[in-house]
C-alpha cells in the first residue's frame, strides 16, 4: 500500500473515532464522567440501522434516521436510569455503574443477536472517486465528509446557541448555572442525546466501512474513541476531531508499516504516553486541583 | 503481636483447618463428586482474585480493570517455569506471582499518579497490550494456547492459597499501612497532607493486589493445564470486579463469599447461562444505585413491615 492511500484510510477510519469521540468528550465535558457505554449506543446505532433497512425494508434515509433517533433516546434514558441518582457520589460509583451499562447493551444484543456477525446492508454505490490523481472510496469520503460536517455544526451549535451557551455554563460550574436558571438536567439530557446521536452516525459509518456487526464492536471502537478523546483533550470537540484523526492515521501507518497485529498495542501505547506526558491532551488546558 | 490477637490468629486457623478437613473428608469419602471438587478449586482461586482486587479498588479505592491481564503474567510466568525450567510447582507458583507483582510494580509507579477515570483506562490499555503481547510472542504459542502445563493444583494448595491471601490482606488492612492505605481512599489530598506517603502506598497496594492476581493465574495455569490469551481479556477483569462489587467494596469477608457464590451459583443456573452476564450487568448497577442512594434502610424496611402485617394478621 502506498503512502497516500495508508494516509487516506488513516483519515477514514480517523473520522469514525472522531465522531465517536465527540461524544465522549462532550459527555466528560458535562457530566464529568466517562460514559463507558458509549461504544455500546454505537453498536445500538448500527443494529438499529441494520433491523430498520434491511428487516423492515425502509429507505436509507429513514434507517439512519432511526438509528440516530434511536441512540439519542438510550442515551437519555441511560443517563436518567443509571447515572442521574449517582450525580453526586464519587467517581468509583459512577464509573462502576458505567461498566455496568456497557455490559448490559452488549449482552442484550448479544441475547437478541446471536453472537455472529451480521452483514451490514451496503447501501453506498460501489467504486471510487478519483480526486487529484488519488482514489478513494465512498465510505472513507462520506466518513471524512460527516466527520467535518458534523464537527463544525456542534461547533457552531455550542458557541452560538442559547443551548450551546448553557451547554458550556453547566459543563464549567453546575451550581452556579443552575442559579442563574438553567435547567441542569434538561442540559445534561440534551448533551447525552446530541453525542449518542453522532456515535450513531459513526455506528453507521463501522458498518458502510466494515460490512459485518456483532454485538462486541462496541467495547473496541468505544475504547479507541475514547483514546482519541484523550488524546485531543477531554472535553473539547475540536480536539476529539484532531485526536479521532491522529488515532486513525496511528493505526493505518502501524499496520502498513509495522503489523496489522500490534496496530490496537500502539494506540494503547499512545493512551499510556499522552496520559503520563500530558494528560491534559493536546488542545486540554490543565486545571489545578483546588483543596 | 498482643495476646488477643495471637488468640485470634489461632482460632481462624484452627477453623480454616477445620473446613479443610471437613472438605477433605467430603471428598474422599465421595459426598462431594469430582465434579463439584472441581468447582471449588476455581472458587478458592476466585477468592483469591477477588480478595486482592479488593485490596485496590475497594480499600484503596482506585479502580483497576488489569487484574485479568496480572493473572495472565502470574499464569504464563508459572507455566513456562513449570515446563521448560522444570521447577517444582510450589517455586513455579512463586515466580508467576512475582512476576505479576514486579509488571504491577512498573505499571503502577507511572500510572498512579493518575486517579479514576483515566487509572481505570489505563490498566484497561495495559491488560489489553499484555494480552496481545501474550498473543504474539513465539514462547507463549499465541492463540493456539500453551500447552502441556503439568496439572500439578489440587484442592489442598488452592485453599490453603487462598487462607494465606485472605490473612495477608487482612493483616495488611488491619495494620497502620492498611490504615494509610484506607485514608487515601478516603481523602488522597488530606492524608498527603497529615504525612502520608501516598505513592508509596499506592504502589505498594497495586503491587500486592498484583502478586495475588499472579499467584491465582499460577495456580489456574496448573489446573486447567491449557492458557490462552483470550481468556484473560476484559470480560475476566469485570467478572472479578462484579464479585468485589456485590461483596462490597472494602469488605474483606464480602468478597470471600460473594466469589463463592458466583462460581458456584451459575453451576445451578445453567439453564440460564446464556443471561449470566446479563445479570452481572444487573448486579453492577443495582448494586451502586442501592448503596449510593442508601436505599437498604428502605428496602429492609419494607421488608420487615411485610413481616410484622403477616404477624398480625396471624394474630
């Protein structure tokens, strides 16, 4: 493989982790948590994709209509379920109980599934677009193109907006929002939804890309977004872009360069290095501890 | 050692023999069936994994998701001294477990600075390279699995493993160390502050947490005589943690029943195995909303009210 092409699909599946990574990261910037369930509303997404398009035969448009629908509503009632009563306790609670979800997505859909892989219905046209003497497939452009899309509408939403605004408000001091009359947990909810509505787009985006499902993609992809999260700074979307990107390119370099075996050992390794160096991550700014 | 304590120390030891011997006699004489014998060798090495998990997540309250990826070091290590050192099985046992110890050991002096969220990832992110180190590697023999491991762990090391871990983590916690050890779980910044060495006893936590994790992959190594990587993945590492969980973060006692319980109990639900895990996920949630939110006071309330209207309606 070429450099250009190994770059290319870096930036594909790069993009995926992003939009995975945005809602981790906007989730962390909020509720000040790690929603480890994350990877799981994903893997909700493409099976929602899935049972919509290809049992009840509907439109495209309609089946990732659906699942994007579908994730935010889980991530909502995830987030009223099993993480609202625990607002207030330590992070041992919340991050068990995290798991704990995570769990049960995967072993439901495992339940319902059957752990077998399940073809993905390939709704792309086939063949590549030819831009400036390169080629690259539909997915990789349509993941790339969503990526961007989809990055800079929740950029503009969160700066510009009302609910941007009490979006940042919440995520900086709670209490102090609350008192100026924002409505805290409506924001919390509207945070959970909008980012399980994007992983559901990255869900979609692992079937286009890797034509099979199963009930674990979830916890891998999950664990990966999250590094990219880390790796831009947690809490900052443009940085879950960036960092979503690098982890991509990281992974398509090692596995073109090095072996596609230890391609999950050198994300890992990133994680461990970006944590001990600078766990800020790159675009973080580092927050003292106040006693 | 002051004289009620060495009293102490006597009658749980005289008792620990007592159930051994009960234990023995109930297999020899053929009431408990190999089978079962068999279930209660992984259930002491259970208890084992979870008595040391508790001793990290639950009395010094970082939570760790590698204690799996630990077992897999103490497993490989003691299985490759069994078959190309030849060492005795008791020495093979000792170095898994110091093998696990010393990878806890320089896992934990860089990662314990974080707390957490990101120490929980990031024993996640080290499970997950141990295991794809296992995988890789020639000596290991990658996915095909390691083979050949003599089957040298019987009923009578695995308990007496287990009443040596279960003493030494109650020593510990009972000891002044065990005092330090809880109070950075309580308030990391305040005990720094009162003089604490906080790292110290960080590492030295996650590294005994570690040694025992090891000495449990040994002694599962020498009894089901066969590793493979796969088995020591995340899936373990939240399995050993749900047994923490439902004990009781911080309680020693708990931990020792609760691995009993689920190693012994999915042998009666086989017919439900299939939502095992589902019912672990279950137990995770359930059991956090119902400490967090302190609904046991209720919960038991109820219950006894339910008591007291039946007695007065037999009444």
């Amino acid at each position: 493989m070429s450099f250009l092409s190994t770059i290319i699909n870096g930036l594909s599946v790069g993009g995926m982790y992003a939009l995975v990574a945005i809602g981790y990261t906007m989730v962390y910037g909020i509720a000040k948590m790690i929603n480890f369930a994350h990877g799981e509303i994903i893997m909700v997404g493409a099976y929602i994709t899935y049972v919509v398009f290809s049992l009840m035969g509907m439109p495209v448009i309609v089946a990732v209509l659906a699942s994007i629908i579908g994730c935010a509503l889980l991530g909502v009632v995830t987030e009223k379920v099993a993480y609202k009563p625990l607002r207030n306790s330590g992070s041992l609670a919340v991050l068990i109980t995290a798991i704990g979800v995570s769990y049960l997505l995967q072993n439901l859909f495992l339940l319902i599934f059957g752990s077998a892989a399940i073809t993905f219905p390939d709704f792309l046209p086939k063949g590549q677009i030819h831009f400036l003497g390169m080629s690259i497939s539909y997915v990789s452009a349509l993941s790339l193109v969503l990526t961007c899309i989809c990055t800079f509408l929740l950029l503009l939403f969160v700066n510009t907006t009302k609910l941007g605004k009490a979006m940042r408000a919440v995520s900086e001091d709670k209490g102090a929002a609350e008192l100026m009359g924002i409505n805290v947990n409506n924001t919390i909810s509207l945070t959970f939804a909008i980012g399980s509505g994007i992983g559901a787009v990255g869900g979609v985006i692992y079937g286009l890309s890797y034509s099979l499902i199963n009930p674990y993609l979830g916890a891998m992809l999950g664990i990966k977004a999250f590094i990219a999260a880390v790796l831009g700074g947690i809490g900052d979307i443009k940085g879950a872009m960036v960092g979503g990107l690098l982890i991509g390119l990281a992974e398509a370099f090692t596995i073109t360069y090095i072996s596609s075996t230890f391609s999950d050992a050198v994300v890992f390794g990133i994680l461990i290095f970006i944590l001990l160096v600078k766990p800020a991550g790159l675009f973080g700014i580092n927050v003292r501890e106040k006693v | 050692m002051k004289k009620k304590d060495i009293r102490q120390f006597i009658l749980s030891f005289a008792l620990a023999l007592v159930i051994y011997g009960a234990f023995m006699f109930a297999m020899n004489s053929g009431i408990i069936n190999s089978y079962w014998s068999g279930i209660l060798i992984v259930a002491c090495i259970n208890v084992v994994l979870s008595t040391s998990l508790n001793l990290a997540s639950g009395y010094l309250g970082q939570l760790t998701l590698g204690h799996a990826g630990f077992m897999s070091v103490g497993a490989y290590a003691s299985a490759l001294c069994s078959i190309y050192l030849g060492t005795s099985f008791i020495v093979s046992l000792f170095i898994g477990a110091l093998a696990a110890a010393l990878v806890g050991l320089l896992i934990g002096i860089p990662t314990l600075r974080l707390k957490g969220d990101y120490l929980c990832i990031i024993t996640l992110a080290f499970n997950e390279i141990i295991r794809i180190i296992m995988l890789n590697i020639g000596i290991t023999n990658g996915a095909k699995g390691l083979m050949g491991i003599p089957m040298s762990t019987n009923f009578t090391i695995v308990f007496f493993s287990a009443v040596i871990t279960i003493y030494v983590i109650y020593s510990i916690v009972k000891s002044r160390h065990g005092r330090a050890i809880i109070s950075i779980r309580e308030d990391e910044t305040a005990s720094e502050l009162a003089g604490i060495p906080t790292s110290y006893y960080k590492i030295l936590a996650f590294t005994i947490s570690a040694f025992f994790a090891g000495l449990a992959g040994g002694l599962y190594a020498h009894y089901i005589t066969i590793l493979i990587p796969k088995v020591f993945d995340y899936n373990k590492s939240v399995e050993i943690l749900v047994m923490v969980v439902l004990g009781g973060l911080g309680n020693l006692k708990g931990s020792v029943i609760a691995a009993i319980v689920l190693t012994i109990l999915p042998e009666y639900l086989r017919a439900f195995s299939d939502y095992r895990m589902l019912l672990y996920a279950i137990v995770l949630i359930a059991a956090m909303i119902i400490k967090e939110k302190n609904l046991m006071p209720h919960i038991k309330e109820k219950f006894s009210k339910k008591k007291d209207e039946n007695k007065e309606v037999a009444e």
